[in-house]
C-alpha cells in the first residue's frame, strides 16, 4: 500500500461524524484569540506537509516536516533555539542549533529509529534546492518519539522518498490532527495521541504557533480537571511506552534573537505541565523555536557583516510566553481530541472517550 501524503485538511471545520478539535466541542485555554486556523502554519510562510505510513497489520508510522519559510532555508538561516527538558530521546541538530542559534533546514518528525532516513533526506533536499550548489556541509533538524507499541519499529518503513514527499507536500492552511504523519503510531496518556497544533495572536500583531508529536505519560489533565486514565492495557505497555516523549515546535514572526527564543522555548513547558506531564525519567521532552521574521533571518550579507537586527526586548516577551505556553497546551488536547483509534503491531489504542470527558469539562467550567 502507498504512504498517505498529508498536505492540507479538507476543511476547520469538524464534520457529521468526526471527532471535533478542542474549540469545536466549545473549549478553549486561556483568553488570547487564535490564529484564521488555529495552527502553527497561522505564522506567516510555515508550511506542513505528512506522509501516513499505515500499512498491513504493523506499520503505523509516519513523517511531519515543518518548513519555516517558502524561501531558501539553507541560504535564508532563521534564528532559532532548542531546549531539553528531561532528555531520553534524539533530536538530531541540536548541537548546532545550541552553537549558532539558527536553523537551516526543513525540521523533520518521525520514529525514533528512522531518525537517520530523515537526516539523510533532508540533506539531499537541501543540496538539491536551486542556489545550493556549493554546500558542503548541512544541519539537518529531526526529531523523533518512539511508536513501537503500534507500529514495526524495528522493520524502519520511513523511507526517504516517505521525507522528501512530506516536505515537497508540505502547504499552508490547516493542518491534519490526531493519528497522522508522524503520530500515527504516538500515544499521550496511553490514549492515543498524535498531531496536535494551535496559534494564539498577539495585540500587536504578531503571532506565535506551535506543533506537538505527543508520546508521553502522567497524570492527564484537561484545563485543570483530572481525566480519568486509559483502561488497562496488555503487560508489555509499560516496556513499550514507558514515560513516552513529547517534542514541540515552535514558531512566531516576532523579531526575536535567539537568545530570547530560547527563553521562549522554556515557556512551551508550562503548557505540557498543565496537561499531567511530570517529564519521567524516560521522556524526551523537547523544544524547538524559531523566528520567521525577515528582520532577523541570517542572510548571507548578515553572515559576513556586522549588522543592525531587530529583536523584542526582554520586557516585551511576556504576551509571547502567554501564548506560547497557551498553545502548546491546546495543541496536546488536539492531538487527544482529533486522535482515532490505531490497532497495529498487535496491540490496540483508543482514543479519550470524548461523549464521557467533553461534558465532564463543561460541568467543571
């Protein structure tokens, strides 16, 4: 069976039938508005693009790519920061994110052992993009979480083409949710989980958006009531899910340097903390922010001269922590809410029961 590329959803919209996003089951975190479509692409040039690996009776798997700008990425650098919560996991990249502050690739989700077809991906698509052509060196940015109870992990079905096609594909507008792209197999709370992404939109203008791949563990929490846990699972989940991992991504057009990214990163934890993670022993938390703002994209000129760039001062970040911190955790409930039930690799997971939990919520309001 060929992957399913996953570009744009058909609709905002739920339809008859189909299970709502948050805000379509009249919900909603904190008081900033969101976004035209509630999602990371709500920032000026961020494009998504998914392949859907759901083949036979054991791959469940798949890819996210995140293109922060339409442009040259490798030519036009953006200022970015990653910070690590609680680090049990791989996000290839990071040391050179950490050095330069600034990213030049696509940013790549998927499994925790095809880490290494999206890096090789990625440089091959870099090196191809007209204007490259004396590159010799590439940081490609990949991230991953472990699918391994839904899915073959060990048989590595994400192929390159499957990392070139969600790039190639990625599009502007909404993004699909739930058991897609690279959570197709994820989990959160040991429901299923997946894709989850929401924007908030600042007085000023600006606008900050986050994507989720949720894989983790806790005590879940939805706007501060206690969920009750997934019923009980087969004795081997413990071992295959375990703390889980979680790996957000970030995105604003604010002017920010990334040093202030940075401190921008940090807040994506106090919306994953709201949710019942306690960040276990065995998770990879992880953050990646970027600034998509042309104010602060590391040109070639502003590679090879001292240059005047613009960048919020410290006193002006706190509407941004608001809302990052706000639409990271609206991205998990997404991730929960639009999530179908996957059964792969012998094993079943089922979405949060959405007649039981949506009324208990709106009791509690």
């Amino acid at each position: 069976m060929l992957p399913i590329i996953i570009s744009l959803a058909a609709t905002i919209a739920a339809t008859p039938g189909e299970r709502p996003r948050f805000r379509e089951a009249g919900l909603a975190v904190g008081t900033l508005p969101t976004g035209p479509v509630n999602a990371i692409t709500d920032v000026p040039g961020v494009r998504v693009g998914q392949v859907t690996r759901h083949d036979g009776d054991n791959i469940r798997t798949g890819v996210t790519a995140i293109l922060p700008h339409p442009g040259n990425v490798f030519q036009d650098k953006l200022p970015a920061a990653f910070y690590r919560a609680n680090g049990f996991g791989k996000f290839a990249g990071s040391p050179q994110i950490d050095e330069l502050g600034e990213i030049e690739t696509p940013i790549v989700l998927t499994n925790t052992l095809n880490v290494a077809e999206g890096i090789a991906a990625t440089v091959e698509w870099t090196l191809a993009q007209p204007g490259n052509a004396a590159v010799r060196s590439v940081n490609a940015v990949v991230g991953e979480t472990n699918d391994s109870y839904l899915n073959d992990i060990r048989g590595r079905h994400v192929t390159k083409a499957d990392v070139t096609a969600a790039i190639a594909g990625a599009a502007p507008g909404p993004v699909a949710e739930g058991s897609v792209g690279a959570g197709t197999g994820t989990q959160a709370f040991q429901y299923k989980g997946g894709i989850g992404t929401s924007s908030r939109r600042l007085a000023n203008g600006w606008t900050v958006g986050v994507l989720v791949q949720t894989n983790y563990g806790g005590r879940p929490s939805i706007l501060g009531v206690p969920i009750p846990p997934a019923p009980a699972r087969t004795a081997d989940i413990t071992t295959s899910i375990g703390g889980g991992s979680i790996v957000m991504i970030v995105a604003t057009d604010a002017p920010l340097s990334d040093r202030n990214l940075g401190r921008l990163a940090k807040r994506a934890i106090v919306g994953l903390a709201r949710t019942g993670s306690i960040m276990e022993n065995g998770s990879g938390d992880f953050v990646l922010a970027f600034s998509t703002a042309a104010e602060v994209r590391r040109t070639p000129a502003r590679r090879t001269a001292v240059a005047t760039v613009a960048d919020v001062p410290n006193d002006g970040m706190n509407d941004l922590f608001v809302g990052v911190a706000d639409a990271t955790e609206e991205a998990i409930y997404n991730a929960m809410f639009k999530a179908s039930a996957v059964t792969g690799n012998g094993h079943r997971l089922d979405p949060i029961d959405l007649k039981t939990v949506i009324p208990l919520l709106k009791s509690r309001r």
